[in-house]
C-alpha cells in the first residue's frame, strides 16, 4: 500500500508529517530516518483504530465555503 505524507521541518529543529488521507495521523523524529519509522507506526495505528460515528448533540448541518 502507499500513503502519501507531507514533510516539514520543525522550527525546533527536527521534522514533523502528516498523512492527508488520514485526518490526525501525525507524527516526528529527529532526523529523517527517526521519522521513517515514527510516521510508519502512526498511520499502522491509526489504521487500526475501528471508526466510530461521532455522538452528536443537537443537529447537523453542511456548511460549504467558498474560498
């Protein structure tokens, strides 16, 4: 499987990514290689996680924005 994921360097120093198919898959390392590996294990559990739909007070409605 490829998921694409967008890197940025941290103003910290180090990277951080972030997968767009997965809304909060995120995660960083250090170096390029410690991130590899972090991000890796960050969309297996977010993979893994069984969605659930959300509870909901109230009502709900679409709100489309033009931009």
């Amino acid at each position: 499987m490829k998921i694409k994921i967008i890197v940025h360097e941290a103003e910290e120093g180090g990277f951080w990514a972030e997968v767009p198919a997965i809304p909060g898959c995120v995660s960083q390392g250090e170096t390029l290689a410690e991130l590899d590996d972090n991000i890796r294990e960050a969309i297996i559990g977010c993979l893994a996680v069984d969605p659930v739909d959300p509870v909901t007070e109230g009502f709900e409605r679409t709100l489309d924005l033009a931009v």
